[in-house]
C-alpha cells in the first residue's frame, strides 16, 4: 500500500530582504505570484494528497487570489517563528494524520514534480529525507575580524534545500517537545529532528531549486521562468450544438436559463468546449472527442469543468502555463452580456488562472444562418500557451 502524503507550505514570513512592498512570496514572477508555483506543483502531483498552507493572518487576500482554483486545505495562522509555523501547519493535519510530511519553503518556485516523488521515496525508505546538494566552492573559517583562521574540509560538507520529507507522526511529536522545552532556534525541520534524536538522510536534490531571498534573485529568476516557457503556442477551437427543448442552457461553466435547451456532447457547453479544444490544439493533443468520445456513457450529460481541468493538467504536467483564453459566443439568445464578467471568473478559476487572462465575446449572426434562425449556438476560442523550450 502507497503511504497517504501531505505537504506543508510555509509561507508566513515577511520577506523584507527581498524588496517590494509585498512580502517576497506574494510577488509576481511572470506573471503570477511566487507561491502559486508551489502551490499548484503540490496540488498536482499524483502522490500528494493535501496540501496545508501556513500563512501569516495579515496576507490572505494576497493567498486567495495566489491560490485561486486549487484544490488546497483551508490556510492556518502562521507563528513568530519558521518553526513555530511549521507546528502550526502539522497541528492542522494531524487530524487527518498523514503516514509522510513534506515541508516546503514558499520562496522556492522552481522545485520540479520529480524531486516531490524523490522525497516521498526516500522518506518511504528512511523515515526522514532531505534533498542535499555537494558543496563545490572552497569554505574558509574566519574570524570576528574578516581574518581567515582555517579551511572547511568540504567533503562531508551539503547544503540543503525543501522539500524535506519526514515521518509525520514523528516529525510532529519532534515539533512538540521542542516546542515544549522552549526550543526555536532551529533553522529548518532537519535540525530539530535530528535533536529530537532521530536519523536524516540526504538525496539528490537540484541545483535550480533555489530559494528566492533577495532582489537581485527575483530578477535572475524573472529571466529564468521567461526563458523557461520560451515556446509559445496558439491553439483554436470551435464547437457547434443545436437548440432544443429545455429551459436552461450551460455557457462558459454558468447555468443560465433560457426558452431552450442544447442537446450534444456532456452538457453541451459549447464555450467550454471550444476553448479545450483550443488548449489541446496549442500542445497538439488530439482534442476533445478522443480524450472525451462522445460514444461513452460516462460523458453523457457530465460537467464540461472537468474536460477543461483535463486540458490544463495536460499542460501543467508538461511543465506548461496557460497564458490566455479568449472565447467568442455567437448566438441571438440567451444575451451574454450580464453574464460575461460572471463566465470570465468561472473559466479563469477553472482553467486555474488570473480573471485578467480571460476574454469572454459575444455577437449575433445578423439573422443569418442556422444561428440567426436560432437553431444552435457556436463558440470559438483561441488558447496562448507557454511551454518549456525543446526540439
């Protein structure tokens, strides 16, 4: 049996080595704040099962709008300290008692989906794993006065980054007697289990897997998300259905009423529809009736939500953004205009991205047509994607 796997995202410092009026995890990189890399990697990955955010009780109109659309455990208050913000996110899982822990810093947005499950293996296998990278410069000791007094044997030497990986029944209890014995002075969650006296071991961890602490890093990380998804991909999609009996019809994931309703694929929401489309056809992923057959009963009158999530996922999982959906709706009714604004919010928390990046057009087809007959109603949608460069 897989052990069931949680992560903690702390996230409740203030970041004021870093600059900007907003703490560090807040900011934007490329577009989309700091913390939502994590955010979202964690929320994905196959093996993790609930991610706990720990955020300080000032920022969470900043966490909400950085964690729209995933699928998250509710923040919790975060302490004085790293430490006591780690205990504060454990306390609110022990409910649910997960077998391992991962506790992962906000600030570093470039951990890849392949060192999660490397943690959660070598966590599996040892109790408590940490991703560990050889020290290549030469260390020297020095004194009060800038002297050199020595040099550091390098060998033995690592430096560490998250996520690091415990056992959580006894990563909490180690955050409780530390807690108890007034301890706070431990650097990251390694110390302290490795006072409460238990073992750590180190696996491979990854040279770009850096943390983000001054200004000077979120420019050289701004350079690199950009270069990143330097593929930029254009996606269409169209889709057609026809009017019939009904008194609702579904539009860009809204329920609204009307004298008619569509019949067709699922819930026949040709909006949501055609922007799959479009996003399948950006990474030339077939589109949505060979992921979706509308020959299988399992689709039949399901929630077109969850192709779009598919479409994304399919994206994010290449290492991939969404970067705009722009959607037009052609019909003489139902009216588009009092929704649109509603629609926009509905696709952009679906498709897990800012209201800003989601266009919403409607017009008729001057009484031409099928569609000015008001038989049916057609969408089409362009989709921008970004995605990791390769030949």
């Amino acid at each position: 049996m897989e052990p069931s796997v949680a992560a903690v995202v702390v996230a409740a410092g203030r970041g004021v080595r870093a600059g900007g009026s907003l703490p560090k995890q807040y900011r934007q990189l490329a577009g989309e704040p700091v913390i939502r890399s994590s955010l979202s990697l964690l929320s994905w990955h196959g093996q993790v099962g609930a991610v706990q955010s720990v955020i300080h009780p000032d920022d969470r109109t900043y966490y909400d709008a950085a964690a729209v659309g995933l699928k998250l455990l509710p923040p919790v208050a975060g302490g004085a300290s790293r430490q006591a913000s780690v205990l504060a996110g454990l306390e609110a899982l022990s409910t649910s008692a997960p077998d391992i822990v991962l506790i992962h810093d906000a600030a570093r947005p470039f951990c890849s989906a392949e060192l999660v499950s490397r943690a959660i293996t070598a966590c599996a296998e040892t109790g408590a794993a940490i991703p560990a990278l050889e020290v290549t410069d030469t260390i020297k000791r020095v004194d009060a006065q800038g002297r050199v007094t020595g040099t550091v044997d390098r060998s033995e030497l690592r430096s560490v980054q998250t996520p690091q990986a415990f056992n959580f029944a006894a990563l909490l209890e180690a955050h409780r007697k530390a807690a108890r014995d007034g301890r706070q002075d431990f650097t990251d969650d390694a110390a302290l289990f490795e006072w409460a006296g238990h073992k750590v071991t180190v696996f491979a961890g990854e040279s770009g897997n850096v943390k983000l602490t001054t200004d000077e890093d979120f420019a050289k990380a701004e350079a690199r998300r950009i270069a990143s998804l330097a593929d930029l991909r254009l996606g269409n999609g169209y889709d057609v259905h026809a009017f019939c009996e009904g008194d609702h019809v579904w539009l860009g994931g809204l329920r609204i009423p009307h004298d008619q309703g569509v019949t067709g694929h699922s819930d026949a929401d040709v909006a949501l529809h055609a922007i799959v489309d479009a996003i399948l056809g950006a990474i030339a992923d077939g589109d949505i009736g060979k992921h979706f057959p509308p020959s299988d009963p399992r689709w039949r009158g399901a929630s077109s939500d969850q192709f779009l999530k598919f479409a994304v996922e399919r994206v994010t999982k290449r290492g991939g953004k969404v970067a705009h959906i722009d959607v037009t709706i052609v019909c003489e009714a139902p009216k588009i205009g009092p929704h649109r604004d509603a629609m926009r919010k509905r696709i952009a928390d679906i498709a897990e991205i800012a209201v800003d990046r989601v266009a919403v057009k409607a017009t008729t087809s001057e009484e031409m047509g099928f569609v000015g007959r008001r038989e049916g109603i057609v969408a089409m949608a362009t989709a921008t994607v970004r995605l990791p460069w390769s030949w």
